[in-house]
C-alpha cells in the first residue's frame, strides 16, 4: 500500500488490508461558546450546559474545558 492509498483508506475509514493497518486518526474540533450558544438558541438539544462565565471566544472542546 504506497502513502495514497493508505491517505485514502484512512480517510474513508478503512480497514488497511494485513501488511498495514491504517490508524484512523482521533481528532478533536473545537466551536466558540457563542456559536453553541446560538445553536441551542436555534433549537440544537442541550447535551451539558455551557457555564456563563465563558467568553464568546472560547473554545468548547470535547471534555477540555473542566
């Protein structure tokens, strides 16, 4: 499998064939805490709160911010 094709099994979320196994990389995004707020405001369900004491700028990221 040359560097493409594992690109592109990793990317499509792949099994790598038995000689390489393509590693499905675990990355975090982040959204700003006024636009989550903006969601839930436009009807997105409430998961967990965001506290009032976040700025509109700061980044909410999955179990970063406690």
């Amino acid at each position: 499998m040359n560097s493409r094709e594992k690109f592109l099994t990793t990317m499509r979320m792949e099994e790598g064939n038995n000689d390489i196994k393509a590693e499905i990389p675990k990355v975090e995004f982040g959204y700003w805490s006024d636009t989550i707020r903006r969601w839930i405001r436009e009807g997105m369900p409430v998961q967990e709160p965001i506290p009032n004491n976040y700025a509109g700028g700061t980044p909410i990221m999955a179990n970063r911010n406690k």
